[in-house]
C-alpha cells in the first residue's frame, strides 16, 4: 500500500475519493432541519452535476425556474447552488449582512486571483476598504468630476462614428476604453492593439471561462487544487496560471506607470493620482496594505466596467437598428426636449424576462417603463437586476449610466441607424446573442448615416456639440 501511495495518480486518486466521501457525508447533514427549496433529483455520489450547466446557463436556470419556482437547489459534490429566478429585494436588500458575502469560487478566486477584484472578495475588511475607497470617487456626487471627461470623449465619439461608420464597434470600443483609462490612471490609450486595452480584454475572457458554476471540476472538488500542473488533464491549471498572470498585470503595470509620472511630477490628474497622495509614509506599517487597496481598487475600476459597458453599448445598437419605430420615437423625444439649435451649441438575465413582471418580456418595448409621458413606478426598476442588489450593488453604475446615456443619445441624435436588407427589403440582422455570464450581441453589421445634411454640417463643427 505504501509503494502504491508513492505513485503521484494514485495519491490524487486516494485524495479525489476522500473528498467525494466527505462532502458526501457533509451534503447530507442539515443543520436546521429545515426543508429545503424544491430543486431536481440528483445522483448518488455527484449530486446535480448534470443539471449545473456549463453553457447558456441563462436560459437552462430559467428552465428549472418554470419547473421548480423562483428559488431552486442544487447540490453537486456537497457544494451547495441556490438559483433565485425573482426580484430578490427581501434577500440582498433588507437581509444584506446576511446575504453580502461571496463564495469561494476555488478556480476563479483560488487558483486564478480574481478575488484580488472586491467585486469577487469575500465581505471583510479588506473588502470595505476597497469598496470605500471606490465610493470616494464615483458616489454620484462625486462622479461628476469626470462629467467634461465624458463630454469631450462624446464629442469624439461622434466625429469617429461619422468617419468610419462601418468600424462602429472598434469606435465604441475605444469610447469605452478611453473613459475607463482616464478615470482611474489619467492614460490615454494608443489603439487598440495597446496593452492597456487588451490587458482587461483579457481578463474578462478569463472570468467568462470561469464564473459560471460547473465550467470546472475544481469548483465542485476544490481538492484539485492540489493537482500540479504537469499531470496528464492538468491543463485547467495552466489555464489558471496564465490568466492569474493576465489579472495581475492588469492591476500592477498601471499602477506602476503612474506612480514613475508621479515621481517626475507629470502625473495627471486621476481617482488613482488622489488615492497615492493619501497614501502614509513608506516607514509606516499600514503602507504595503493601503498601497495595495489602491493598486487593485484602481484595476476594479478599469476592468469591471469594459465588457458590460460595451455589450450594453451593442446591445442597442442591434436593438436600434432592429426597432427602426422606437429609435423614431427616441430621435423624435430629443429633438423636442433638445431642439436642433440648442443641439448646435454643442442570473439577472430570467428576472429581466420574467413574463410575471414584464409581459411580452422577450419584445423590445421601452415604452412599457412609460405610463402618462412619466416613468411608471408599478413596473419593476430593471436596473436593480442589471446593477446587483444590496451591498454587492455594482458601484461603478452611476459612471457606467452617465457613459452610455452620452454614447446613445449621442448617437440617436446625429445618426440614423439601420438594419442591413437584401434585394426584396428584407432585414438580415437576427438578433442573436452569446450565452454564457457575459453575453454580447453575435457580430453583425448595420448601417450608419447622419439623418440629415444639417446633421452632417454640424458633426463638422463637433467642437461646438453640447447634448
């Protein structure tokens, strides 16, 4: 037996059945006595593994919400999944001390350092330093510092959309990452093959390879752990290492680079410039842990908000291009509150469609958030599903909010945007989306003109443009 423990398979083999045995045991222990939430019946020994989807997990929990009801429990391997399928106020709301803490995501936090990112941290005081800082500088009060910023990049956006109408996405692309650089850093990014685009690019793809429960084994057996990297099916560890690499320049290389401008007095002004200033002398023992609160609150400011800003962003303009009455009715609205002339002075995703709230929920409908020309306070707010709830609220969504109204209204005030149609009139956009935690439009094309010559001449003058 001992001989046998000494091959490296058969002590991951000992190790793996160990585990299953005791969250086994763990699983079946309720301490409460109380019943649980109704949920599919699983197999001995793995539970509900096959009922946690890895892919469109937005549409498959949905599924089990229609069978089972708003709250759904899964169990696989002893670890423990609630799906809530509903407006969940009563929980993260007015229980929040109770329901604020994270999981501990074993690949994404564990193997991969997400948890660097308060918005994966579990609830401590780390945590509430970082959340704390952020709120210093993007409270609504506070966020409309960054207001001219925002203006100016509008004022581009416009002139880039008119010059390369085609490139519409590189274009909202750069509007975005332009925006989410200067905030925190004060850096003005060189294009998109720069690192400081491409860097949180790449995070997200990690995150959206690994935030959905069951993408990995070691989720549900965290003993893999353990397992070092050159073991034959090891290659979820190598994945974890390259993408820890990835979250980690992310957040150090930026904040490298400013803290040299700093020390040649060229620093510019930013979130990140304000909390080093704050920071105590280097002698002092809080230094290295303030140091890194500013390090990482930074990088959550510069990555959490690129890959929703720009799916939102796409999102309407396929729904735009696809709902030619409604971007009619939104043009028609800016014109008469706007006017020309003063135009020239310059898992939320099933409450979101739940037909209980929303009839016709999958129907691009605005309007039904509209009752008497005012906002109808009867149909459930969509932004508490879209931001999060309670302490875990997003708190970067008074920026994200002021980005995308500038971007939109922008857009729907120069330009007519159109859907691609064959020979016989015919639309050929689908509106189809990506599954998975982060879901983007699929690539399409549409078609981008100004909505008039008068339109057209005043682009030209876009250092005059004020919405």
């Amino acid at each position: 037996m001992l001989d046998l423990l000494q091959h490296p398979r058969a002590v991951v083999f000992v190790l793996l059945v160990s585990q299953l045995i005791l969250r086994r045991i763990l699983a079946r222990k309720n301490r409460s006595n109380l019943p649980l939430p109704p949920g599919p019946k699983g197999y001995i020994g793995i539970g509900n593994l096959f009922d946690v989807p890895a892919r469109h997990q937005e549409v498959e929990y949905s599924k089990l919400a229609q069978l089972y009801g708003d709250m759904v429990y899964l169990e696989t391997f002893g670890t423990k999944i609630l799906v809530l399928s509903s407006p969940t106020m009563d929980l993260f709301e007015k229980r929040s001390s109770r329901y604020s803490d994270r999981s501990d995501f074993p690949m994404l936090c564990g193997q991969m350092g997400y948890d660097a990112y308060f918005s994966l941290m579990r609830y401590g005081t780390r945590w509430r330093r970082q959340r704390r800082l952020f709120h210093e500088q993007f409270n609504p009060t506070a966020v409309k510092q960054f207001h001219p910023l925002i203006l100016d990049e509008r004022v581009r956006f416009v002139g880039e959309l008119y010059r390369t109408p085609k490139e519409f996405v590189h274009v909202l692309r750069s509007f975005i990452a332009r925006i989410l650089l200067k905030m925190p850093y004060g850096i003005e990014p060189m294009g998109n093959g720069d690192p400081f685009i491409t860097r949180p690019v790449e995070v997200t793809v990690g995150f959206a390879a690994a935030a959905a429960p069951g993408a990995f084994l070691v989720d549900f057996i965290p003993v893999l752990k353990y397992v070092p990297t050159w073991f034959p099916g090891a290659s979820w560890k190598r994945f974890a290492q390259y993408y820890k690499r990835v979250a980690n320049d992310a957040r150090v290389v930026p904040f490298q680079q400013l803290r040299e401008l700093q020390k040649l007095g060229t620093a510019p002004p930013s979130a990140l410039r304000t909390w080093i200033e704050k920071l105590p002398p280097v002698e002092d023992e809080s230094y290295e842990e303030e140091r890194l609160c500013a390090q990482d609150t930074a990088g959550m400011s510069y990555v959490a908000g690129w890959d929703t800003s720009l799916g939102a962003a796409l999102a309407a303009f396929l729904m735009l291009a696809l709902h030619p009455e409604v971007q009619q009715r939104a043009q028609e609205e800016i014109d008469r509150v706007v006017g020309f002339a003063e135009s020239q002075a310059d898992t939320h995703r099933h409450i979101l469609h739940d037909p209980n709230v929303y009839p016709e929920p999958f129907k691009f409908k605005p309007e039904r958030y509209i009752k008497d020309r005012r906002i109808d306070k009867q149909v459930f707010d969509p932004y508490s599903a879209a931001f999060g709830f309670g302490r875990r609220i997003c708190p970067g969504r008074h920026v994200s909010l002021d980005s995308l109204y500038a971007m939109i209204s922008s857009a729907l005030a120069f330009f007519d945007i159109a859907a691609p149609r064959d020979e016989n009139g015919v639309c050929l956009l689908k509106g189809d989306f990506d599954g998975g935690i982060l879901a983007h439009p699929k690539p399409f094309e549409c078609i981008i003109t100004p909505r008039s010559s008068r339109h057209e001449d005043l682009i030209h003058v876009t250092k005059n443009l004020e919405l």
